[in-house]
C-alpha cells in the first residue's frame, strides 16, 4: 500500500510556513502557518496527491489525486492522531 509504513516521525517546527506535524510512511501531514482563520485542519501530501481534512469534527474538506482507499486510509490516520494534530495547531497557531 502506497501509505503504509512503520517509521512515524513527528516534527513541529517553529516559526516555519508549513511546518511538518507528522510522516505515516509517504505520507506528510501539515498545516500553513497563514490559515488562522480557517476552522482546524490538516493538509496530507504524498507526491503529487493533496487533500485538507477538517479537524472538529473529522471530515474531508477537499482532495486532489487521491484514491478513495487512500482517502479511507488517511482518515483513520487522522482519527488516530487527532489530539497530536489539535496540539500542534494550537501551539503553532494558538487559537
């Protein structure tokens, strides 16, 4: 499976436009410093393929590129995750 891995690494890098929250084998999940204003979310990225999930409650905002299995994939990842990715929005953004 193209997401798919074992090794996580965690990286919240301060004063940084995208920073890098987590990496679930070729996936990235971040955010961009400038969308304050939006509702949390998270973007996903692997390769060419990009989506946006909203973070409260959990649901797809948009996509490009991704499968629909990946996109089932992604979400469970979210779930997991979900309280790692607040927490990092509300460092880094602080709302």
């Amino acid at each position: 499976m193209r997401g798919m891995g074992t090794s996580n690494i965690i990286l919240i890098v301060r004063n940084h436009p995208m920073p890098t929250i987590l990496r679930i084998g070729s996936y990235r999940f971040f955010f961009y410093s400038n969308e304050k204003s939006e509702p949390v979310h998270i973007h996903v990225q692997r390769d060419r393929s990009l989506a946006k999930f909203w973070l409260k409650p959990i649901g797809l905002a948009q996509s490009k590129r991704f499968t629909p299995h990946e996109l089932h994939e992604i979400y469970k990842h979210i779930q997991q995750h979900e309280k790692l990715f607040l927490e990092a929005w509300n460092e880094h953004l602080g709302s």
